[in-house]
C-alpha cells in the first residue's frame, strides 16, 4: 500500500516526485499494479491534471480535473481554510463506513480538485463555495482534510482504511 501525504504547495510537490524518481515508480505500483493508494491534502491535489498555485503545472492525471484556489465569497472568510469542517457524503465508499453524513475533519488549504467525473467524489464540504473534500475509484482514496488531525472521524477513516487493506477486493466504488 501506498499513502502519499502533502505539505507544501502543488507544485514543489509534484517536483519533489519528479526529482527523486518517484513518479514512474508510484504510476507503476498504483496504476498497474494496483496497490492500495491514500492520498491526503496535497497528496490528493496532485493526483489532478494541473493546478494554478503559483502559476500552471502538470499533475499526475490520475484524476482528470483541475486544482483550484478556493473563491472568496465572503470579506470575512479566510484563506487558507484552516479548522474543522463538516463533509457531506455524496457518495458513500468502504472508506466511509460508520463516519456519519456532517462529521467533522480538520483541513489546512487554499485550494482544491474539482474532478471532471463526478461519480468519483465520496464527500464535499462548504467553506464559502463547495468544494471536493475526498474521492475513490479502483484502488485510490483520497481526501482534501487530514485524517490524521480529524479526531474520532479521521481514526475511524484510517481504520476503515486498514481493513480495507484486509480486503481481497480494492475497487472503492
């Protein structure tokens, strides 16, 4: 299994993998191979086509979309979205067993996928505009907030996660 954390911005991220050979060896074992992939913050972002943080850069189009800097609709709404927030589940995945519809995660972020396929997208999350906070297909599983931060929600996130690795079958949707 793989899990691919984030921190930094889109780019530097995506570059790091480039840099250190990674890149060739992550497609191999996630899209041939098919191992169990966890992407988490940037870890997800980077999994697009492109983002714009900082100007346009090449993802890893492994999901078809762009990532992109959340609108301010509102004076008082700050960026980057830092705290805790609900997520709404658009689509329910083994992943998400017995997390409840509006649990709350932690995020820390300014920007976010917006997928093309939208039967991907398992919850999304308000803050100002909606947005994609996490998706599934084949063997991926991404999310947008951090489990690891997220309290009881985000533990049971990453044991759904063990004991889907338990599992003979990897297709999340």
């Amino acid at each position: 299994h793989i899990v691919l954390p984030g921190v930094g911005s889109y780019e530097s991220c995506v570059e790091g993998l480039k840099n250190s050979n990674l890149l060739d060896i992550l497609s191999k074992k996630v899209l041939e191979a098919h191992l169990p992939f966890l992407g988490i913050c940037v870890g997800m972002q980077m999994l697009s086509s492109q983002g714009f943080e900082n100007g346009i850069f090449k993802g890893l189009n492994w999901i078809k979309g762009d990532v992109k800097k959340i609108k301010k609709s509102d004076k008082n709404l700050k960026i980057p979205h830092m705290g805790w927030n609900s997520i709404d589940i658009a689509h329910p995945s083994p992943m998400l067993n017995d997390i409840t519809q509006e649990a709350y995660v932690y995020f820390v972020h300014s920007y976010y996928v917006e997928p093309l396929e939208k039967k991907i997208i398992c919850t999304e999350t308000t803050y100002g505009n909606t947005f994609v906070s996490s998706v599934a297909y084949e063997n991926i599983f991404a999310c947008q907030f951090h489990p690891e931060k997220s309290g009881k929600s985000g533990a049971k996130l990453l044991a759904n996660w063990l004991d889907w690795l338990k599992k003979e079958t990897l297709i999340l949707y």
